[in-house]
C-alpha cells in the first residue's frame, strides 16, 4: 500500500493557538519539542512530497525545505509590533530561474484561524509590472483561458489583488484586457477552515489548488523569464 499523504495534525493547531496566546520566548523554547514534531516535521514531509508531485504539473518550481519553508522568527527591526514568532506556518514554491520573491509562484499557510492555499504574484517591483502588463496584453485571450475557466473558477474562485482605479498609462482605456492590466499584483488562491490542516484530504486538496494556480504563475513569468512558449 502507497504510504498515506503527508498533512499536519490537531497538534500542529494546539501548538499554533498557545503560541498565538503565548508569543514569548521563554514559552515557545519551553514547547519547542512540540514545535519541531507537530509543525516542523510535518511541513518538511509535504513540501517533499511535493517536489515529487510537481514533476508532473509544474517542473519549473523549487520545492525543497531548506527554499520553501519560512521562518517562524519574525524580523522585528522596523516592526511596532515586536512578537518574536510568528502565529502561522507557511512555504512558498518559487520559479527556478528567478529570486525566491521574484515573479509568481505557488504558496500555503496554516493558522490557528485558516488555511490559505493559492499563488500568484505578490510585489512585482515596477519594471516587473510593467513586462507583466505588456505580456498580458498581448496575450490576453490566454489568460482569459486559465482564469475564466471552469475548473479554475470551482477551485480556486477569481483573480485577486490590488487594482488601479484607471488603465495604466501607455495602454488605451478601451483595450480588450483592460481589466487585468489594472492590477498591480496577481492573486489567486481559496480559504478554508484551519481544521482541513489535519484532514486526509489535506495533501489532495493542496495539490488540485495548485494544479489550477501553477498555470497562471507560468504564464505570469513568460516574460520575466524571456519565454513565451
């Protein structure tokens, strides 16, 4: 028999809702067994399992534990708020070719109030953007293709982000992909309640989000990466 898939377990939302109630060193050094068995560990097994299962869907992203996983020490040097830890755990699959935080990719996270599942691009710096835009224009009927589709549509809704009031300059107010070339950032992804962390159908319903999303970060990356197959 396949061994079962990896997920996380009650145990991971235990510890993740103490440390939110918690967030101080001394209690977190105190259950940091609990953190690397419940929530570490686990994490580590499905970001491989999933360089695995990206072989077939999407070669192109970087899935490896030591690229993929955060951090759960915050950076509070220019933070007000300066809780030491963060409350959730989260990895992101990056595009080979590209910085970790350059371009689109795919992404998760686990909180003691959600799971947040999905991709995109999140801060495109503006010579990005502007590469984006053009591609999107002219290829809009592809895009129109990925996020309008039915299947996108049933798993992962529509595409977010933050938008623009008007066209950007340089590109006609009555142009076809008008709409898209609003956004300033290119987002995608489905909520669901935290308890999904510790269900079998955790690993499954992971992967058919990202079997949808990883389309759209591929072609978000077509220029960045000087492709256009």
């Amino acid at each position: 028999m396949p061994a079962p898939a990896p997920r996380f377990t009650p145990a991971t939302l235990t510890f993740l809702r103490g440390l939110k109630r918690n967030n101080r060193r001394d209690w977190f050094m105190a259950h940091r067994d609990d953190y690397e068995a419940c929530v570490r560990a686990p994490m580590t097994a499905i970001i491989e399992h999933l360089a695995v299962d990206f072989r077939g869907f999407a070669p192109e992203l970087v899935s490896s534990p030591k690229s993929s996983m955060y951090r759960i020490y915050r950076d509070t040097r220019f933070s007000e708020n300066k809780a030491p830890y963060k409350t959730h755990v989260a990895a992101v699959f990056p595009t080979r070719g590209l910085q970790k935080h350059e371009g689109a990719g795919l992404y998760f996270h686990v909180s003691p109030t959600e799971v947040w599942i999905g991709g995109g691009m999140y801060a495109p710096q503006t010579p990005q953007l502007q590469a984006v835009r053009e591609h999107i224009a002219a290829n809009v009927k592809r895009l129109r293709a990925i996020v309008e589709s039915p299947g996108f549509r049933r798993q992962v809704g529509r595409l977010e982000g933050e938008r623009l009031q008007r066209v950007p300059r340089g590109f006609p107010r009555d142009h076809e992909a008008a709409e898209f070339l609003k956004f300033r950032q290119f987002l995608a992804g489905r909520e669901f309640a935290p308890a999904l962390a510790a269900s079998p159908r955790f690993y499954a319903t992971l992967v058919s989000v990202f079997r949808r999303v990883a389309p759209l970060a591929r072609f978000l990356n077509e220029p960045l990466l000087g492709s256009n197959d």
